[in-house]
C-alpha cells in the first residue's frame, strides 16, 4: 500500500508543475470602479524573449479568456501588455475598472503550443471605498503580508498590494 501511494507521487507533481499556476496563491487586489492597474510579469530573456505574452481572466476552473496577447496581434478594449523585450518582463496593464471585471485573472507566455502561468491576481472592484489590503510605508514583507509589491494606480499616485498571511 505504501508503496501504491509513492507511486503515485511523480504524475501528481508533474501535473501540479506543468499546470503553472495552480499551486501559486494569488494577489489580492482591491480598487475602485475608474482606477487602472499594471502588474510586472517575468519571463526567462535568454529563453522565451520571442514566446508570446498574454493576460487572461478566469472563466471556469480551466477556462482563461485571453484579453491581450504580445506581440499586439489583438487585445480586447481596456487591456494591454508592453513587452520589455530582452529585459526578462512585460507589464499588463488594465484601465477604467469596472465591477464586473472582478475575478482571477493570469499573465503568462507561449512556448511549444503549451500555456505558462507567471501570475496570479484575484481582483476586486468595488464602487465604494477602496479596501484596507495595501501595504504602508516602505512596502517591506512581514506580518501581515507575506509578500508586498508597488503598483501604480490612476491619477499617478501609488498603490501597495500584499498577499495577507
């Protein structure tokens, strides 16, 4: 029996590493109903400087509907990425939020006909006041965020998510 279940071990781990992002937590972002977004998502510029880039938000469990692909072949109104080709990143940015655009959404690239996830962002927009979930200060890591990133909103003033302990 026992050695059924490390049998088993090797497929389950490779399903979880090539699935990408399935095993990574997602940002929580929270904005208001006009704000805009960028998120900064890495690639390997020695390797995948040519793979196309893409933003897409979740539909279903396994269903992300792509709203902007790099090169600029097609985007969907409000979405946008810019390549910093050769820099090892490209920045998705999303503009005039809407409530409705609230969920999950994903950045990744192209390789081999195969799709890898980068980032995870589960967004929500609210037409109240904004959330309490930003970092303060100089955005370091530590309770209560596990990890704290600067984003720049709309009316050029910054912003601080942090993935919440």
């Amino acid at each position: 029996m026992a050695w059924e279940a490390t049998c088993l071990l090797p497929p389950v781990l490779l399903v979880l590493l090539a699935s990408g992002s399935w095993g990574q937590k997602p940002e929580l972002l929270h904005l208001l109903e006009g704000e805009s977004f960028s998120v900064k998502c890495l690639y390997l510029p020695q390797k995948d400087s040519e793979a196309v880039k893409f933003w897409c938000k979740w539909d279903l469990p396994r269903t992300c509907t792509l709203l902007a692909i790099s090169p600029q072949l097609w985007v969907k109104p409000r979405n946008s990425i810019e390549d910093k080709v050769g820099r090892g990143y490209f920045i998705v940015t999303m503009t005039e939020l809407r409530v409705e655009d609230s969920g999950s959404y994903s950045c990744g690239f192209y390789k081999s006909s195969r799709k890898f996830f980068h980032r995870n962002i589960h967004l929500v927009v609210s037409r109240g006041e904004s959330f309490p979930f930003f970092c303060v200060a100089d955005c370091t890591s530590g309770p209560p965020c596990s990890w704290c990133g600067q984003l720049e909103s709309s009316h050029r003033t910054f912003k601080y998510i942090c993935l919440l302990t």
